[in-house]
C-alpha cells in the first residue's frame, strides 16, 4: 500500500541531504540557497496535502452516473480548494524548516532525520487495520494519520530530552537579544530572522509571564507549539509514502487500482501553472530582497581600488546614498524588523551605546584603512625598484659617453686640475639619470604622511554619530558586545611608523625631500668603491702620458714638413715650418694616437667595467629593500 522502505529511505535520504547542505551556513545562508527549501520542502509537502484531497474527489465523483461529468465536477469534494490551501501550508512547512536550520543548525536537522525515521513505521502501522479498502483509498487516511501521529511521539520524545523547565524571568529585551542573529549576506532574509527573533523573545517572554498566572495554559502553548513543528516537518516527508506513480492521482482523479497517464494537456496545463507561480515567486522575492536592501543600509562602501600614481588623486571608498540618507522633510517609514530589535539590543564602546554592527562596522573601516597604508607602503617599495630599474637601463647610455674621446679629453683636464673623482662622480649621477629615477620614489614616501581620503573618515564619522550616551539603567539595553574607548579614535599605523623610522634611522634625513639623494649617495658610494673606476681613473693618467708621446712624435714629423714647404715656397724658413708643422702634426696624430688608444681601452674594459657598475647598483639595491623591508 504504501512505498517500499526501499524507495522511502532514498526519497528522504535526498530531502535530508539537500536540507544537510543548508544546515552547514547556519546563521550564514544566502538568499539562493534558501531557495532549495521550494522543491525540498514546499514541493514535497504540498504533495502530501494535495493527495488525500484528490482521493476525496474520486470518492464524490462515485456519487455521479456513469460518463456523466457536468461543469462543477471538479469542485466535487472540495479537492481544487483544499489544494489551493495547501499553498500555504506547504511555503509554511518549507520556512519552518529553513528557521530550524537557522536558529539550531545540525541539532535541528537532527530532529528532522529523526522525523523522516519515525513516519515510515507509523504509517505501516496505521495502514494495517484498512486492508478491506481498495490501496489507494487506504493511503488517504494514512497520510491524514501518520504525520500528526508522528509529530505527537516526537513531542514527547523531545520533552523527555530537553525538558519543560520553567522559563525564568528574563526581560524581554534579553528574550529577543538570545535569539539567532543573521550573518548572511541578504537583507530580506535578516529582515526574516530578525522578525522571527522578535516573535519568539516575545512568545518566551509572555510564556514565563504566563506561567505564573495560568500555569496550564502556558504549558499547553508550549507543547503545542512543538507539535506543530513536528508536524510540519512530518508533512514534508509525508510525500515519499506515495507509491510508484500514484502523484498522478492528483492531476487525474481516478478510481482504478493502477492510476492512469495523465496526458499531454493535463501535464502541460501543470506546467505552466508551475512555471507561472514560480516566476511570480522569484520575481517577488527578487523585488522585496532590492527593496529590503534599500531599508537596511543607509550607505554602502566601496571597495579601495588600486593605489593611483604619486602625486595623483587616491582611489578611496564611495558613499552610495540611499533612501535612508534621504532629506529630513521626507515622511518617516515605519521601523524595520532589524531596526525593532536593534532598539533592545546595544553595544558598548568606552562610555557609548552603539546600534549592533557598530563594532562590525569599525572593523570593515579599519580593514579599507590598513589597505590603504599598505598599498602606500607597497608604493615605496615598488618605487624604489623601479628607481634601481631605470638607473640599469642607462648604464649603456653612460658607457657610451665614457668611451668617447670628448669625454676622455674633459677627463683628463680635471685629472690634471685635481678634481678627477669628484667630476667622475657628478657626471655618473648626471649619466644615469639618479634624481629622476628616484623622483617617483620622493613623492611615495611623502604620501605616507597624507591624510586619509575623506569620504572614508566621513563614514566612519557617521557611523559612530549613531552612538549615544550609556543610560543610567543598564537592564533597559542588553549589552551584545563590548570594546574599549580608544577603538573610536583611529590608532595610529604601526607598520607605518616602522618604516619612517627605519627610514631616518639610514640618513634619509627628510623623508620627503632625502631619500631619492640618500638612494644616490649610497648608489654613487658603491660605484666609486668598485675596482673598476680606480682602473679608469688609472687609465686616464696613462692616455695622457701616451698624448704627450704623440705630441712630440708629430713635432718631429711636422719639422720634416716644414722644411720640404721651406724648399718649395721661398721666404719661409725651415724653422718657422717645423713650428707649423709640429702643431698640425701633433695635434693630427695625438687626436689619431687617442682615439686608437681609447679604442683599444673600450675593447679590453667596458664588459667588466659594466659588470661592475651593475654590481654596484644590485648591492645599492639590496641594502636600500632591507631598509624598507619590517624586520623578521
């Protein structure tokens, strides 16, 4: 008569799998995953409704004569009513189950498998005695008996269990502030949560008032109300006792002991009316979830984005105002469930009462505010690798300019000045660009000292502009957290701090103006300590002992030129010739000795001396990251 234990154990085992997957979030479900509670429990749950109705039109229609089927027909029994009805009742069941899950997680999914184990045998037994009745007229009274049966063994199962103690005399403030606070991401199911917190602090409340005035009674509500639970989740496990095939009864009334196909327009005409009504459902609470979100937060915060270039305007937090922010003529709505029991609940911060979520709320601002001084202090480091970076890029360019024979000449005049060094010095930090690599540098470091965006701090001002002097009766609030006076103010970054001194402390001097030339100076120290510009400033000396041969070599040449022109042309003299021509000569062939001698240089240096100055810069480098670097 009834389903298999077989075929039962696998429909439950499916409801009680998917409501498993719900009791994980607890506190935490989401708006689309509640949505399973539609076909897990709503849809099974009116089934266990609509059924026996239909049997009940199979049993009026046998009151009409044969092949007769007049326009009232399907009113016959009430059956189109009561599954209308049935509507309802079944939503009721799915949010009844969804409450469970939410206020008790697991536990009370553990109730509810212990329903889905009891109903089966309660309905084997109670359809034993029917047995002369045709099977599908037997399965009606069944499924009216099994789940209120079933609900009242539970109910005395879990007054066994958990007890009928006295409720106490809590306040109702401290009634409502006990129950389940959501933690979910949807404001509509908040606003739920929150109403079924209101409706159950106070039925606690007026329950213990009552227990001192009609003992009885409140005893008998209390009971009841449990039963009712029970019965509820027994309906919804009521559906697998149908056999194979015999849900078909309830789109097609029929008598025979094998129920007939339902038939194409039939099946279709379900279908849309299923789809219709789901539609509406959905779109329904789509709407009221954007309108409950509009009510609940009077502004949203943005998301930081990414850090903007220095010297630009920062990416901050975005107030987004909404219909709470609205001006002060606008009509005052009537008070949100969420607001309702905000009123009785408070958190402490120093000497303040603040609405709940204030403390929540000061943590999302402090979290927006450390990424902000992070992506400042990442600033600083990435600008200092880019500084390091651009410097390496002109080492070719500098090179370049060594090697070439202006360069040498200007060189060698300050070597024999006696400032060979230091214009050595000056002309590599020119060469290599130093003050403009590490001009990006400069303005990060004078960003740490910025103030914060000031949307940000507005927010957070009117955040705490909800908060209120502690009243003088503390029993009136209840107290859900407490935190101590300094989190209002904003505490001063550490981390920031660190790296200020750290920066001091390796003679940046100023942090805005001195560190790119610290940067340098540290550069430029390690280049000149590298063996390779001893060796040019060596070989400076040695080209201009080479000049100096080349000189004298073209004076000698010069004065043979001079004295064949002095044959040639009469009146100019061998002597006057050989001064001629030993300054043509000398400068020809000590410009010509030069360059070759120059060009040998380039040859047999620039690869070690390049690799030296990028040794230089990579040490540079490392020293200068271990300075912004927080130690281990």
């Amino acid at each position: 008569m009834i389903s298999s234990p077989v075929r039962y154990s696998i429909l439950a085992g499916l409801v009680l799998g998917g409501l498993g997957v719900l009791a994980v979030q607890g506190t935490g479900l989401g708006l689309l995953p509640a949505l399973l509670l539609l076909p897990l429990a709503a849809g099974p749950a009116w089934v266990g409704l609509a059924y026996p109705a239909a049997i009940r039109k199979v049993q009026a229609r046998a009151v009409l004569q044969d092949g007769a089927s007049p326009w009232w027909a399907p009113v016959l029994g009430g059956a189109l009513w009561r599954q209308i009805l049935g509507v309802p009742v079944a939503l009721l069941s799915a949010w009844s189950m969804g409450w469970t899950l939410i206020a008790e997680g697991w536990a009370g999914w553990g109730w509810m498998a212990a329903t889905a184990v009891v109903l089966w045998p309660v309905a084997w037994l109670a359809g034993r005695p029917l047995g002369a009745i045709r099977p599908y007229a037997r399965l009606r009274p069944v499924l009216l008996i099994a789940p209120p049966v079933t609900a009242a063994f539970l109910t005395v199962a879990w007054t066994l269990w958990a007890g009928l103690g006295t409720l106490g005399e809590a306040s109702l403030a401290e009634r409502v502030a006990a129950e389940p606070h959501y933690e979910g991401s949807s404001a509509l199911l908040a606003w739920a949560v929150d109403t079924m917190g209101l409706w159950n602090g106070a039925r606690l409340w007026a329950l213990a008032w009552a227990e001192g005035e009609v003992g009885p009674l409140a005893l008998f509500w209390r009971v009841g109300a449990t039963f009712g639970q029970f019965w509820l989740a027994a309906g919804v496990f009521a559906a697998a006792l149908l056999p194979w095939g015999e849900a078909r009864r309830i789109l097609r009334a029929s008598a025979a002991d094998t129920p007939p196909p339902v038939g194409a327009g039939r099946a279709a005409v379900a279908a849309l009316i299923l789809t219709v009504l789901l539609g509406i459902l959905v779109s329904s609470l789509a709407e009221a979830e954007a309108w409950a979100s509009l009510r609940q937060h009077p502004m949203a915060v943005t998301e930081v984005g990414e850090l903007s270039a220095p010297g630009g305007r920062e990416a901050g937090p975005q107030l987004i105002p909404t219909a709470d922010l609205a001006p002060a003529t606008r009509a005052a709505a009537p008070p949100t469930p969420s607001a309702l029991r905000r009123m009785v609940e408070t958190e402490q911060i120093g000497q303040l009462a603040c609405p709940p979520g204030t403390l929540d709320g000061l943590e999302a601002f402090d979290r927006q505010i450390q990424r902000i001084l992070a992506l400042r202090r990442g600033e600083v480091e990435r600008m200092t690798r880019a500084g390091f970076d651009a410097v390496r890029a002109r080492v070719p360019v500098f090179l370049d300019g060594y090697y070439s024979l202006t360069a040498e000449y200007v060189r060698t005049f300050h070597l024999i000045a006696g400032n060979g060094e230091a214009f050595l010095e000056r002309r590599m930090a020119e060469a290599l660009g130093v003050d403009e690599a590490f001009a990006p540098l400069r303005a990060a470091v004078a960003a740490l000292d910025a103030p914060l965006p000031a949307d940000l701090r507005t927010a957070r001002d009117r955040l705490l502009a909800a908060c209120g002097d502690l009243p003088s009766d503390l029993s009136a609030p209840v107290v859900t957290a407490r935190a101590p006076g300094t989190r209002l103010a904003l505490a001063p970054d550490q981390e920031t701090i660190s790296l200020k001194a750290r920066l001091t402390a390796s003679s940046a001097g100023s942090l805005a103006g001195g560190v790119a030339g610290a940067v340098a100076g540290k550069l430029i120290a390690k280049l000149l300590a590298k063996e390779a510009v001893g060796l040019a400033a060596e070989a400076v000396a040695k080209l201009a002992v080479g000049k100096a041969a080349g000189g004298l070599g073209g004076t000698a040449a010069g004065a043979g030129a001079g004295a064949l022109a002095g044959s040639v042309v009469p009146g100019v003299g061998t002597t006057i010739g050989a001064v001629v021509g030993g300054v043509l000569g000398g400068l020809a062939i000590g410009v010509a000795s030069d360059y070759a001698l120059l060009e040998l240089e380039e040859a047999v240096s620039r690869g070690d001396f390049e690799a030296q100055i990028l040794s230089a810069i990579d040490e540079a480098e490392a020293e200068v990251l271990a300075t912004l670097l927080p130690p281990n």
